[in-house]
C-alpha cells in the first residue's frame, strides 16, 4: 500500500511540484488541498501519513477563522489523534532564524524552503519521517 500525503499548499506551481516530485518520482499517493477540516479529519483517522504544509495559507479557515499553515500544525499537534503523523513546513519566505522559531511555534517534525532545489533531498526527510510516524501510533485500514 502506498503512503499516502497531504499537500497543504495554496500555489498551484507549487502544489504541482509538489505532487509530481512525490506522486511520480517516489510513488506516494498525494492529496492536494487548502481544507484545514479536512487535514485534520484525514489525520485524526489515520489516513495519512504525512502532511506537508505551506506557511502561508491565505483562503484557509477552519471553523470560521482564517488559519495559516503554523496555525494548522498546532491543531494537528495538540490532537491526541493526530499528533503523530509527521508535519514538514514549506515556505518561500524564510529568513535566517524562521527555521527553528516555525518549529518550535508550531510543534512541527522538519521545515523546506521553497522553491524545492533537490526532489531527492524532499524525498528523504519525508521517507525518514514516514518511518519514525510508522512506529508512533497503528494505522487503520484505508
């Protein structure tokens, strides 16, 4: 069985690159959205295995307010469901320092500068993440 990604991005260049850096070159089943619910109810039910997800959202809201993408990360970590599946941040606006403030602000597992220079390097942290999730908390059946 696959394993299975959500690409939390609101750029369709970089969503595209996205998906075809995991889907095509390392064989993921990805799953492209801006729906913070949905993100959450996939994670809550096991259904994914790792969420990789933009910084700065500007069309995403859940429950009524406009969320970014630390702001999602913090609802996914504070989830006794969810909190083990692996978040990797993506930003383009990174300056020197967000890096570790992001992480530490929003409890996520890994950070990527956008544009993506090396599909191969992205596909390592997230086969490395996938890996350490897999023993964090079972799965259920898709």
């Amino acid at each position: 069985m696959k394993h299975r990604i959500l690409v939390v991005e609101d750029d369709p260049m970089n969503a595209k690159l996205f998906h075809l850096i995991l889907a095509r070159k390392a064989d993921f089943e990805v799953v492209v959205t801006e729906d913070p619910a949905y993100v959450i109810e996939e994670a809550r039910a096991g259904r994914a295995d790792l969420v990789i997800m933009d910084i700065s959202l500007s069309n995403s809201a859940y429950q009524g307010t406009p969320v970014d993408g630390l702001a999602i990360t913090r609802i996914l970590k504070r989830d006794s469901r969810a909190r083990h599946v692996p978040v990797i941040l993506a930003t383009a606006h990174a300056m020197k320092g967000s890096r570790e403030r992001f992480l530490a602000d929003s409890g996520a597992d890994d950070y990527v500068s956008k544009p993506i220079l090396s599909a191969d390097d992205l596909i390592e942290r997230v086969r490395a993440l996938i890996g350490k999730g897999i023993h964090a908390a079972p799965h259920p059946a898709r």
